[in-house]
C-alpha cells in the first residue's frame, strides 16, 4: 500500500530532483555525498548520523505528518534505508530490494534475488566514481552487486553479481554460518565488510575483508582471531586458535575517508557464556580494532571487555568526531558497550581521551572457567545505564510488584556488571544481556564534540547447567539453540518458544529455518546431516525420537555446560522489576565528559494512562541529528512512536504514532524540494502489535516556508 502526499507541480518535482542529482554528482568519489543525500549507512562514512537539512526544525516540527506509507509485509524491518538524488533505496523483510521515488513512495524498481530469506538486513552500501556505480546488498551468506539505476545485479562482480562470504576465510565454506547483517563501508574502489556468525561453536571465525568493487576480487583480510603466528595469537591456548569462533565485527565499521582509517568493532567469541576452552584474554574480541583501509594492516586496537562470558559484544559503530583537549582539537572516536560505558580514543593513536582504569571484577566459580580478574572502566563519562542494582532501586510500581521483585532479588546472586554466571543458580545480569547500547548506535554533533545515544536500563537473569542429552537431537539442540531458546525451549520475550513447534511448523520449514535463520536468528549450515535430521524430529516431537542411544553426551552438547535461557528480570504483571526509567535518551558533551541532558524514552501506554507516563521502555534503533536542532528517534517497542527532541535540552517537540514499532534508525534527506524524516517500523518486537512492516515517510505540510538548509534556529 502506498499513500500519497500532496505535493508541488510534476515540473517542480522534477526540477527539484534534478538538481539534487547535481549536487550529488559533485560529491567525494566512492562516497556519493550531497546535502540533501543519506548515502551511507550512519549518515556518512564517519557513522555521524547527522544531516545538515533544516526545513523541519524546532520552530515548526509541530506540524509534521506522515505523507506516504509503504507496506512491506509480515517480518521484522531494522533497514535505514539510503536516500541519493531523491531516490530511497530499501529492503523488506524477506530481502528484496526495492527503489522508491523519495517524494512520493512510489515504487521504481525492485530485485528479488534467487536465494533469499529472513536475516535482518540493516542497510546498504554505495559507490559511484565518474558514470559507474554500484548498490551493495546482501542476501543469506552472499553479497550481490546491484546498478542502482535498475536494480539489475552487475554482472562484473564476482559471479554474475553476488560472491559468497563464507568463501577466503581458512575453513569449509558450506560448513560456515556468515551473514552480513550491517552493511559495510566504502573507502575508494574498496567495500569493507564484516559479518554476523553463530553465537555457539563451530562460528566462523572473525575477520574484516575487503572486495574490489568492481569485480568483487578480495584484496585483503585481517584475521579477528589471530593465527598461531600473528599477534594476539599468545591470547589464546595454542589448540584453540584452530577452531575458535566468533570475535567477529557483526554491528558495522566506521570509516575516516581523510586518514584512509577503517574502525571496527568486534563482538565476543564463542561460546558466549562459558571460555573455559579459550582461556586467556581472547584478542580481538570484544575490541576496537583500527586499520589501515587501504592494506588491512592494523594500527591499534583496544580490548573493552577481555575473556567475555557474558555476550558483551560491542554493539553498534563508533562514531567519529571533533574533540576539545587543552586548547587543540582532537580527532576521537567514540565506542559505546552493551554494559553501558563510552569509551574515548584518539582515533589516529588510539590513546584514550579519558583515563582508563583496570578494576578488579568478581572471578567464576564454574568447574573449569578461566576469567579475567580485572576489566577496563572509562573515568569519564559516567555510565550511561545504571551499574549496580540494590533493594532499594528494585520497583515501587504497587505494593505486590513491590514485594515480589524484592522476593525474588534476595533469591538471585548478584555483584555487579560482571558478575559472572554460575551453574544452578541464577545470576543477575545488570546491565541486561540487551544492553545499555545496542545495535541502534549513536548520533554526534562532529565539530561540537556532542554525542547522543539511547540505552535499555532494565535487569536480565541468567545461569548455566551442566550439559546433558537425552538422544542426539536433544544434545545438538542443547549445543545450538539452548543458548536462545533456553534448555527448557520454553524461550524468552522475543524469542519464540520450542514446545509444540511441530504443530506450527512441517519437518521442511522447521529444516529452512534451521539452515537459514530467521529474525535474530542466525542460520546454523555447521550442523551435519545426521546431526540435523535427528534435530529437526526432536523439535517436531521431542517424545518420539528414534535414536534414543546416550553416548558421548559431552561430545554431544560440544560444551560442558548449557546457557538456561535469557529471562528478563519481571515483575508479576510483566513490567521490568526495577526502578524507571527502563530506556533513556543521554546526551553527552565529550570536550568534558559532561552529561548534558538525560530523558527517559518512551512510555507503557497502559501505565500511562493510569498515571504513570515516561517511564521509558526498551528500545530498538537509533538516533539521527540535523541541523534544525532536532533529534529524530523511534526506537521505543511499547508506545510504537516516532519522537522529535530539542537537542538542546531533550524536550519532546513532535511525536507520531507508527503502526508498528520503529525498531530501526530513521534517516533524513531532500526529495522534490522537501525535507523527509523516513522510518522502517515492524511488528516482532512487539507482541501486541497487529503482523507487518512499512516505511513511513514524515514531512511538513507547508513546503517552501522552511529556511535556508544551512541555518539552524
């Protein structure tokens, strides 16, 4: 369904969208920048997710309305689309690339790809220099080369358009889970890429890899988990490095087109919640690593969390931007972590802007684990979720949530941010297993050194049990879904349960899914033949599994242990058993490492109208600034609104209502003259919301009255 805006004459449209074309053409090569574009994934190479346009700014952003909706069907949507000379290039749930006139939504053309399914798709890529151009998008473990003109894949690149990821890294390709969930950057005549892989063994191990863009060649590869004779390697027991996983760069790059510097953040490796096979630091996961765009080479890193056992991957892209230190400005970047904490470096020496210190964190007590005894603490800025839960900040919401959330904390063990789990016994995970940050990343203000990011502030639980299978199917499972979907496979809020699947689901969708993932979940190719057989009819009918034998069950289950399940930390009504607020919207100056402001963002409708409104609610996407003085942000999976906040003291200007939840970051950009606020909203995260996906593009009624797109109010 698309619905239409009125707009100016067809001429003008037309006149306007030419000249937005000009602007484009006279931008960087490889980069396809103009004022009105969106062209890279974050805004801009450098992952700002600022836009200069300020038609829509503080003064009149009251009177925003939604102009046209694109329905995309059932799915879940986190896509920020690109928008370049008024056309918005974007995907739906099942991985088809449509491009649509940016003023009215009108669909130009579409690409269906042959082998397609429903990974999340954040983004795409873009690369033009002189007539020749190039669309990159990715579908299940390939990467397709599109012209973006018609959508017809290039047939210069790789095989007939597409390359396979799980090719050039060491292992057998068909054995290898690889996904590009976030697109990568583009650094001259380069595509750089990382990629999403499982969260249990065997992963793929991590590595950033560039492609020629023109024929898809591969032209360099930096290893994530180190080879026996490169550094890091000394990190990791020495049988280790053979078969480790994971440490990969699944949340996107930032890029500093001017240094020819790509940074790379890295998520933890695998398993996620027990190491005792990869004991010792486990460089580079959890890092920041920063190469040379152009060779590969690295030129610093620094770990932010060292031997994860708690999934604390690095979330989202750094950001890049201007920094006043001692009368000089600093080029920085900025890391936020799912445990809350911003970190600040050089971006040329990675030295840190603010002091770091090691402080000492409380060590595992499970059978055979190795932790770290120490983890490293930014001194400035403070946290940006709280650190450390007491009775006191447990809720106060009615006197019987009071008295079950206190119930239950006297139950749990609990010491801090890294308070690691234990077998049999519940820990509390504070900040929760989604964050602090997310993959929604942050917005900056680059010469005012500003950065604005959102945060989830509510309590998860955890613990591990000691593996074990009752037949085969039952020991892969524990081995590979357990971790989601709990060893019980009665799953968690957004994660769908086990029992009863063979009556929602035939042998042949539970097997697609199951190799090609769906939503969060990854696709699982690692698992053999015999092993997926007797994993599919234990899903289906776990009572009546033919290989009932119990041998070698540690080998079975690949771990001595097994994660119970993510539980969030609820009280009996379903609402998070601590304290408001549950998100909130920070906005930090980093010349100080000051606070500016800090709102909470987003509300419970129900409970605000029984009194208790801003409570904030987890969310979901991020932040995009412009020039007008605004924040635009949806991101909040209670309320399905999309909000305009002053960025000078994060009062709330505008707010839309979407038909679903924006779970994705928005983007700005000029199309026909005007200024639009695009959003992709879709329904999983919420199960309340009615099934669907759509984009939803905002704009002012009154077009031609906004001032010059350089002023700021």
């Amino acid at each position: 369904m698309t619905r239409a805006a009125p707009l100016r004459s067809e001429a003008f449209r037309r006149l306007a969208i030419a000249g937005a074309a000009l602007l484009f053409v006279g931008g960087c090569a490889g980069l396809g920048s103009a004022a009105g574009d969106w062209a890279a994934y974050g805004g801009s190479p450098e992952g700002d997710r600022f836009s200069p346009l300020s038609e829509i700014r503080r003064s009149n952003v009251g009177r925003l309305q939604e102009v046209w909706r694109v329905e995309t069907g059932e799915g879940g949507l986190q896509t920020s689309p690109l928008a370049i000379g008024g056309v918005l290039y974007v995907l739906t749930p099942d991985q088809v690339v449509l491009a649509l006139d940016g003023a009215t939504g009108r669909e130009l053309w579409r690409h269906r790809p042959e082998a397609r399914n429903r990974q999340p798709i954040r983004g795409l890529s873009y690369w033009r220099d002189g007539a020749e151009r190039r669309l990159f998008t990715s579908h299940g473990t390939f990467l397709t080369a599109l012209d973006p003109a018609t959508g017809r894949p290039a047939a210069s690149f790789g095989r007939g358009g597409t390359i396979d990821l799980r090719e050039g890294l060491g292992r057998e390709p068909s054995t290898l889970p690889v996904f590009l969930t976030t697109p990568g950057v583009v650094f001259r005549d380069l595509l750089i890429v990382g990629f999403r892989t499982s969260e249990t063994a065997p992963a793929a191990p991590g590595a950033i890899r560039a492609y020629d863009v023109r024929n898809g060649q591969l032209r360099w590869t930096f290893a994530l988990v180190p080879k026996p004779e490169d550094p890091g390697a000394e990190t990791w027991p020495a049988e280790a490095l053979a078969t480790a996983g994971g440490a990969n760069a699944w949340a996107g790059l930032a890029l500093d087109p001017d240094r020819g510097i790509v940074y790379a953040p890295t998520g933890s490796a695998v398993d996620d919640f027990f190491g005792g096979d990869r004991k010792g630091d486990n460089l580079f996961a959890n890092s920041l690593v920063a190469l040379d765009a152009a060779t590969g080479r690295r030129l610093w890193h620094q770990q932010l969390v060292r031997h994860d056992i708690l999934d604390r991957d690095l979330p989202s892209p750094p950001s890049l931007l201007m920094v006043r230190r001692g009368g000089r400005t600093v080029p920085a970047v900025t890391q936020a972590t799912k445990h809350g904490l911003l970190f600040v470096f050089d971006r040329v020496t990675g030295e840190p802007l603010f002091p770091i210190e090691q402080r000492p964190v409380p060590a595992s007590d499970v059978p055979g684990e190795w932790s770290s005894t120490t983890q490293p603490f930014p001194v400035a800025p403070e946290a940006f979720t709280r650190q450390q839960l007491t009775a006191d900040m447990l809720t106060k919401r009615t006197p019987e949530a009071a008295a079950a959330a206190r119930a239950a904390f006297d139950r749990l063990r609990r010491n801090g941010p890294f308070a690691p789990l234990a077998v049999d016994a519940e820990t509390l995970v504070f900040p929760g297993f989604d964050g602090g940050a997310e993959w929604g990343g942050s917005a900056v203000e680059r010469e005012r050194g500003i950065v604005y990011l959102n945060a989830n502030d509510v309590a998860w639980t955890g613990s591990l049990r000691a593996a074990r299978a009752t037949n085969r199917g039952a020991g892969v499972y524990q081995k590979q879904c357990a971790v989601c979907h709990g060893a019980d496979g009665q799953g968690a809020e957004g994660v769908p349960a086990m029992t009863g699947l063979g009556g929602r689901l035939s042998l042949a969708d539970i097997r697609r899914v199951i190799l090609e993932g769906r939503g969060r979940m990854p696709g699982f190719p690692q698992i053999g033949s015999l092993d997926l057989e007797q994993l599919i009819h234990h899903l289906a009918d776990p009572s009546g599994v033919a290989d009932r034998e119990v041998q070698a069950a540690d080998a079975r289950v690949g771990s001595r242990y097994t994660f119970n399940g993510y539980r969030k930390f609820l009280d009996p009504d379903g609402y998070p058993a601590v304290e408001p607020p549950w998100g909130t919207l920070n906005a930090i100056d980093l010349n100080s490492g000051r606070y500016r402001w800090r709102v909470p963002l987003g509300e419970y409708p129900e409970l605000a109208a029984r009194g208790l409104p801003a409570t904030g609610s987890e969310n979901y996407g991020g932040p995009v600034v412009t020039a007008g003085g605004l924040l635009f942000i949806g991101a909040t999976v209670r309320d399905r609104k999309l909000r305009a906040f002053d960025t000078r003291n994060g009062r709330i200007l505008w707010e839309g209502t979407l038909p679903y939840p924006g779970a994705a970051t928005p983007v700005t950009y000029l199309a026909g003259g005007r200024q639009f606020v695009v959003i992709a909203a879709s329904s999983p995260r919420d199960p309340k919301a009615p099934p669907g996906s759509a984009y939803l593009a905002f704009a002012l009624p009154d077009v031609g009255k906004g001032a010059p797109l350089s002023k700021r109010d």
